[in-house]
C-alpha cells in the first residue's frame, strides 16, 4: 500500500492583492487565499498515482491558524486525509522554517512517496521540497513533468533548461512537480462535502520537537516594494485605430 | 412583512462558488460570442458541465448524479458563473430543474435506468414541450391531444416555442382529456424517430438570440407513443410541473443577472481605460451613475433570487419570491446590458463587441419560462388576494 | 578564515557571480570557484581558489556535486554561497542550504554587503513586489539568475584543487534527451512580438511570425503557450520564469497580461498589445493598444507597416 504525503501550502490570492501606489505598498487586506497553483497540480498527481498503484494520499501543511480553511479545499481535491501542523510562529513562514517543520511531521508519518509543488505562487522559492528531502535523507528529484510509480520504485522525467531527463529511484523519495504534469480537475459539490468527513490531524511545534526559538531565529528583516508600472495606456479604437497606432510607433523610432 | 435574515455563504458554499467561477471562466467562457451566433449546440462545451458535475443535480448517485450534495443554493451559483460565462449553455443547467426532476421522480424505471446516466454524462439532451402556437401562460387552452389506443397513445398536434427541439427526447405535454382544462393534460416520454418518420416532424426557429439553444416546434400526426410511456398517470402533468416551475425562476433569472455581470464589468473597464478630454469616461457622472443604479438594482435581484432558493432548500414556500425575480432579473439585465452597450459609445454595436448578443440573450427570457405578465400576476395575487385574480 | 564559494555548472553564470563574488568579499575573504571549467577562466574573472570537478560520466548528474559542495563549504568555512539560478542550481542550493541550516535566497536581482549585514533583492508575488531582505545569519546561500551581474575581468593568482564526484547516487539516470531546437536569443532582440493564448491553434502564429519579421523582430511567447500547449519551445517564453523581453519594441499579442508575463515586460521600452478582453490586466503594462479581435487587426496591423516601409 503506497503511502504518499503532498505538502500543500495556502497562500494570498494574487490576483485580488491591490498596490497602494503612493506609499509603493501592497494591500493585502480581504484578499482571499487558495492553495499555491503547483501545490493543487501535486495534490491531483499524488491522488493519480494513489488510485492508480493502491494507496493513500495525505495533506500535509504548516502555517498558523489562517491556513486551517485551507486543507477543506485539499481534502476535496482526493486526498484521504490531513495533517495540519499549527502555530502562530508559521505565520508567512520562509521555506527554511516550513522544511524543517515538514520535514519532522514526514518522519512521523513514514511516507513512501513525497510530493512538492516547485515553488509557491506567492515565494516561489523553489526549495522546500530539495530542502525537507536532504532533511529526511530521500534522494530528490526535481521539476518533474511526468511521474510514475511501480512496486517500490518511481520513473520521473524532468523538464530542464537542455532538454529532458528520465531517472528513477527507489522509493522513499521526494518529488517536486510542474505545472504541466497534469491537468487539474475541478472539485465539485460532492467533493467538497465529502471534506468535511475526512480526518484531520493537528500536530503542534512540540509535538515534532521544535521549539519556537528555532523558528523564530530564521526569520530576517525584511520589506517588499510594490512595482509600479508607469505605462502610458494609450488606446486607440474606430476604423483609424491600426494607421494610427502605427503611425505612433513609427514617430517613437520603434518601427 | 416578516422576513428571513441569514446572509453568509458557508464555507462549502464559498469554496464552491470560487470553484465554479474558476471552471466556468477557463472552460465555458472562451469562445461565448462565436458559439451564440450559431444555431447549434456546443455538444463538447457542454459536456464539460457533465465533468464538473452540474448535469447531476438532485439525481442519484447510483447513476453518477450528485445525489444530494448540490442544493439549490449551489445550484444558483453554478447558474449565475454559467449565465456570466456563456448564457445559453445556462438553459441546460434550468433543465436540470425541470425536465430531469420529472423524469427522475415520475418517469418509469426502465425509462430511468437508460437515460439517466447518459443524461448526466452530458451524451445526451432533453426537451421539454408545454407551450404551443396559440398559448404558452395559458397552459390549459393546449390543443394537442393524446388519445388513448390500446397499448399506444396517439399524439396529434403542434407544440411551439420549445427548446433544444432536435434534442433526441422530449416530455410532450398533452390533453389526454380535452375537455378537462389542466386536469385533463398529462406528460409523456417521446423518443424522436429519425427524420423521415412522417408522423413527427420538426422545425427550428431563426431566433435573434440563444440561437444555440435551438428553440422550434415539434408537429405531431397520429404519432403512436406506447402506454407505459406515460409519466405518472393521467391528468397529472400540469401538478407534476409546478414544483420544478417554482425553482426554475430564481435560476433563470440568476442566469440573466449573471450575463448582465458581465456586461457591467466590461462597462467598469471600459469606463476607465476610455478618456475624452482628458479624462476617463469613468469621471463623468453621466457614465458613473447609471453603473452604480444597475449595480445596485443587480444586487437587490441577486439577494432575493438567493434568498428564495434558501428557501427553496428548506422547505419554506418562496413561490412569490421565484415570481418576483422571474418578471424582474431578466428585465433588469437588458435594461443593465443596454446600458452598458451605451456607455461604450459606438463600438457596444459592432456585433464584434458580446455587448449586443448578450442583450439578445437575455430577452429570451423575458419571454420564456413564464413571461412578465404572468408573474406580475402571480405575485399580485399574493399579497392583494383573490380579487387580483385574472380575467 | 571565511570565504565566499561560487558554483554553477554553467560557466558563462559562475564568471558572472565572480566579479559579484569579488564585491561582497571583505577583506580577509576570498573567493572560491567550483566547476567543472578551467582555472585560467575562473582567474580571469576574480577567484583566488578553484576547485575543479571531474568530468561527469554518461550516467553521472550535476546533481551528483552536492556531497563536493558540502565538504567544500566546510573546509572554506564559506559564509556566502552563490549558486547559479538554473533549475537544477536551485535545486542544489536549497539541500546544501538544509544542510548547513542556512538561509537561502532565491532568483536574486541584486545583492550588496554592509558590515556583517548582506541585503538581498528578489521579484515576489509573481513580479508585483520587489521584497528586500536583510540577513545576518550565515552561512547565507543565494541563487543567482543569468546576466543579472556582469562579467569583471580582475585577474588573480589562483590556487587550483582537482576533486571527484561521488558515483553513488540514489537516483539512476535513464535517459537525457537534449532539445537541439535553436532558439531565438529573446533577451538579445530589440523587437520581441509575443503571442498569448487569444490564438486558437498553432497554425496561427505563422500570422505573429510574419508580424515579427515585418519589423525586424523575433517571435516568442507567454508561458502558457510553451508549457502547456507546447506551440514553442520554453526557451522563448516571455515572463517572470522565462525571458526578459527589454529592447525598443515588445508587442504582445492575445496575451492577458497575468503578473507573471507583465514582469518579464518592464524593461522593454515601448509596449504595445492586442487582445479582445477589455478588463484584462495587459493594458496596465501597455503604453500603445487596440482592444478588439486580433485575427482582424493583426493582417491589418502587417499591411499597414508594410506599406509606411516601401
């Protein structure tokens, strides 16, 4: 029976995040959450695979008390069940401080198979999944776009920059995922409800042995500046609207 | 005049209205304009509704249906994405309500076993025939009759104004008692033979708007419909199609206010992206004001739509509510629609622009699914009394 | 003594860090090349010491460095490590980072010391913000992109030290297959067209193709269109992840404009875009534009230029 754990992370919604552009701030205020794009294309591969090679799939997150809400939404996407490690030391915590909470709540539950987004859409770090797999001491293969599994080993194949590379290895193993590995289905009412039923496991920092210290002493000192596009919106419309444009950039010296 | 008083959505009902809008916006919306000019059903759009699970509201599980994990409320917001995204794929999901709660409730098992799961698999399409040439609100005036022949009812008539009319079956509604008013119409299960059967024939209308829905009539001559097709028994059509009647109001105009959302939110855009002398035409209350009156009268819609279906959904009478937004929600998303076709000055009528196809659209039902007038009538009834009755 | 380790398997990025490497080094700090290139060349560009990798074999991996890299960081006792932003170089950064219960740093854009304080910046939310991070715990790992620094000839005396790969890695490599597709140098083109998913298949883009070599310019695409639908090769995409479209002209064509495209515009001088949704964000990002369907304008858009060239 392949275990496999998928290490979700619930982030801001982008799209709804306004910039303030006098004071160059973002405005995150009732901007709604959802799990990381690349994290729903791994939740969906982990549950592909469980019911393709026999097994179950857990959802693993780390965050404060703000994320709970997001494990209904993995949950309804196929996972069997959830572990939620919570603390108010999480709270916009960096991959380190993730990695290594992860990495304690992985060893407890003895996972075959580990399954990461590349990078969250918010960060887009790109290191948890290598980070929690040298933790751990799994081999890691990274930007996966193709992944199978048989008896106790995984063939990945991964899209880099040259071309592809197809490896295995035996499991346990950490994988990270791209967003082309498969196609999302959309989870309906049924499965939504069907949520709610579905155990979830809260584990606290103490729980896995780390102390809030440890946490607190990755955190760095830091600010974000919002980037301010200074376009000059120009449209133009009507019958005219092709010669005109094209006369514009003609006159700039583009064309 | 009591009122109920509960506004949130809960958490499911959040997460699934975020869900739906995501499918609805990736997978219906591309391509809304090209397929509205068509007079011809999407089949493999549509399909994409049996994926998400909509096609399986309030049916049994047993045969891929969502059993009862929808409600009415869900239903609602899957409708109004739907109406926002491509409105005439919406008539499939009211469809849903109507057609499909007769067959699942009333129709006979064997009759159930085949269709239903082809139905929720999004394979197949269903019509359902009420309205004739010489009357649609006066239901009870139908001419077309099916008498009863041994083992066969022969049908003979013309039904009009129906929807998905090439559909490959229909529930036609007929006089099984001509004499009798509505206690004499009862509901059949008509498969359609293939054209060249010469006692069914069928036409489709060229419609100005929700061509895709193919909206024709069916004529009958001494078409022979065996017995057991009979759904539920005689004289029970028209009670058999008044719950469904109830719930399909709020859901049609859900679907309209949907399409009228986004034509407003295109007018917002525009509104400020557009400058003339200097200035988007956002600045100019002329623009702003009639923005802010539809989206104010949208709004007002939208919470009583949702307020009746929560009803709906726990068995609390919300038949003057349905009534209420029936003659409102579609009136109001033209007027809405046409406004915003305005504020884009000359381009809203290049039919390049959806602003004019979704107007069209959302006339359709003004007309269909109980017109204006008889819902005006209904909720005047309601809170006037007996003396509001028709003439 | 601390020193500052430099890797990257690729060589034109790890002379580039070099000179970044030289910057950030303080005093009694020296910089450390590790690849798998010559030590002249890692002279040439700043590093005092190199360790010098062995060939890897066909069934050997870049990856396969990181027990190297981890003994090197401690006999370095390296406080900074720079590693080239490549997909398998953050990879490799972030285990050496849990390692030596690092900090790591991700696709900086620039990194600056001030005492014991190094401050680094990097693109988040998909390009909206630029987050700006001061750290004092070390050792500090950070990836660095391509041409993000510039080369800096300082020529060093070098010390040189050969090393191994281990060959006994968990993971077997099947197969490599390398894309021989030429790509077109977008970061390199003064005239960038690109084309979003407002096209319908692929057959279209022959119509941006004929755009692009009607204004001297190079076609490429937005993410969607490489990854997913697979029209183009990656090495063209336009965006956060991709390519920076940053010469005189980019004209995006059926693109949305999601943030992650938008930040791979800012630097492009003029943009101009075509697409049919008059709510979508591009038009935020756009200096010139036509809201309407880009299958009627585009023709008209080719013909028009083509007769204000003759």
């Amino acid at each position: 029976m392949l275990k496999i754990a998928v290490c979700f992370k619930y982030v801001l919604d982008e799209v709804d995040i306004k910039v303030d552009v006098a004071t160059r701030t973002l405005k995150k205020e009732r901007v709604a959450m959802k799990i990381s794009d690349y994290d729903r294309n791994a939740i969906e591969e982990g549950v592909l695979r469980a019911c393709e090679a026999g097994g179950t799939v857990t959802a693993i997150s780390a965050g404060s008390e703000t994320i709970r809400k997001g494990f209904k939404d993995a949950l309804s996407r196929g996972a069997d069940n959830g572990v939620f490690i919570c603390d108010d030391t999480l709270a916009d915590a960096s991959a380190a401080e993730s990695a290594r909470v992860l990495a304690k709540a992985i060893e407890k539950g003895a996972y075959d198979l580990i399954i990461f987004g590349e990078g969250s859409s918010d960060m887009f770090c790109q290191q948890v999944g290598p980070r929690v797999a040298e933790l751990l001491g799994y081999p890691v293969i990274s930007y996966v776009n193709k992944l199978s599994v048989k008896d106790e080993y995984i063939k990945a194949e991964r899209k880099l920059e040259d071309g592809i590379e197809i490896v295995s290895c035996k499991l346990p193993a950490v994988v990270t995922v791209s967003s082309d590995i498969n196609t999302l289905r959309i989870p309906g009412m049924k499965q939504i409800l069907a949520a709610k039923k579905k155990p979830l496991e809260e584990l606290c920092l103490s729980d896995i042995d780390i102390s809030r210290e440890e946490i607190l002493s990755y955190k760095t000192d830091s600010k974000e500046i919002a980037t301010v596009m200074d376009r000059k919106k120009i449209l133009y419309s009507g019958s005219d609207a092709v010669t005109n444009l094209v006369n514009c950039l003609m006159s700039q010296g583009v064309i | 005049m009591e009122f109920d008083l509960d506004f949130m959505l809960d958490d499911d009902h959040k997460l699934f209205h975020r869900n739906v809008r995501e499918f609805c916006q990736t997978e219906l919306a591309p391509g809304y304009l090209e397929r509205a000019k068509k007079h011809e059903f999407d089949m493999e759009t549509y399909k994409k509704l049996a994926d998400f699970g909509l096609l399986g509201f309030m049916l049994p599980e047993e045969y891929g249906g969502q059993g009862d994990a929808m409600d009415f409320v869900a239903m609602g917001l899957a409708v109004e994405e739907v109406g926002r995204a491509d409105f005439s794929i919406g008539y499939a999901l009211l469809t849903c309500v109507n057609a499909l709660q007769i067959v699942n409730n009333y129709a006979p098992d064997h009759i159930r076993e085949s269709f239903l799961p082809q139905y929720i698999n999004g394979d197949v399409l269903i019509g359902m025939a009420l309205t004739e040439a010489s009357g649609g609100t006066d239901l009870a005036g139908m001419t077309t009759t099916a008498i009863k022949d041994g083992d066969y009812y022969i049908l003979n008539g013309e039904k009009s104004s129906n929807s998905f009319v090439d559909a490959p079956y229909h529930i036609i509604y007929a006089k099984t008692d001509p004499d009798a008013g509505y206690r004499g119409i009862s509901a059949f299960w008509v498969p359609m033979p293939d054209e060249s059967d010469p006692t069914v024939s069928r036409s489709v209308f060229s419609d100005i708007g929700c061509k895709p829905i193919k909206r024709g009539a069916i004529s009958f001559k001494n078409h022979r419909v065996p017995a057991e097709n009979l759904i539920h028994k005689e004289g029970a059509a028209f009670k058999m199609g008044v719950k469904g009647e109830d719930s399909a109001r709020p859901l049609c105009a859900l679907q309209c206010l949907g399409c009228a959302q986004a034509a407003l939110d295109d007018a917002i855009a525009y509104s400020k992206q557009r400058t003339t002398f200097g200035n988007p035409i956002a600045s100019y209350q002329g623009i702003s004001y009639p923005i802010a009156e539809a989206a104010t009268h949208i709004a007002a819609c939208r919470m009583l739509c949702y307020q009746a279906l929560w009803k709906a959904d726990r068995n609390i009478p919300y038949t003057m509510e349905a009534a209420m937004v029936k003659w409102w929600g579609p009136s109001l998303a033209f007027n809405t629609i046409k406004q915003c076709l305005l504020t884009h000055g000359h381009f809203g009528y290049s039919d390049e622009y959806s602003l004019a196809q979704r107007m069209v659209d959302v006339m359709g039902l003004e007309i269909g699914g109980g017109t204006e007038h008889l819902n005006k009538l209904l909720v005047a009834q309601h809170i006037i009394g007996k003396e509001a009755r028709g003439r | 003594m601390s020193n500052i380790l430099v890797f990257s398997e690729n060589r034109e990025l790890l002379c580039e860090m070099l000179g970044k490497a030289c910057e950030l080094a303080s005093d009694n700090q020296g910089v450390v090349a590790s690849g798998w290139d010559s030590d002249e060349e890692y002279a040439k560009f700043g590093a005092d010491k190199s360790y010098i990798f062995d060939k890897l074999s066909e069934s050997g991996r870049v990856e396969d460095v990181v027990p190297c890299l981890k003994e090197i960081v401690s006999r370095e006792d390296a406080s900074i490590i720079l590693i080239g932003a490549t997909k398998r170089g953050k990879e490799i950064a972030a285990r050496i980072a849990a390692a030596k219960d690092a900090v790591c740093i991700t696709d900086c854009k620039e990194i600056g010391r001030e005492g014991s304080t190094v401050e680094v910046q990097r693109m988040v939310y998909g390009g909206m913000a630029l987050k700006v991070e001061k750290i004092e715990r070390f050792p500090l790992v950070v990836t660095v992109l391509p041409r993000m620094f510039a080369k800096k000839e300082l020529q060093k005396d070098i010390r040189s030290e050969a090393m191994s790969i281990p060959t006994d890695s968990k993971i077997n490599l099947i197969e490599r297959k390398t894309s021989c597709i030429q790509v077109v140098d977008v970061e390199a083109a003064d005239r960038v067209v690109v084309v979003g998913r407002g096209f319908e298949k692929k057959e279209d883009l022959s119509m941006a193709q004929e755009l692009a070599d009607v204004i001297g310019g190079v076609l490429a695409c937005t993410r969607p269109i490489a990854e997913d639908y697979r029209w183009m090769p990656e090495g063209v995409y336009v965006g956060l992840t991709g390519k920076s479209s940053k010469g005189k002209l980019n004209i995006s064509l059926g693109a949305s404009g999601q943030i992650h495209y938008v930040a791979g515009i800012v630097d492009a001088n003029v943009t101009v875009a075509i697409d049919a949704n008059e709510q979508a964000p591009i038009w935020n990002a756009t200096d010139y534009g036509i809201v309407g369907d880009l299958y009627s304008i585009l023709p008209e858009l080719i013909a028009e230029i083509k007769k204000n060239k003759i």
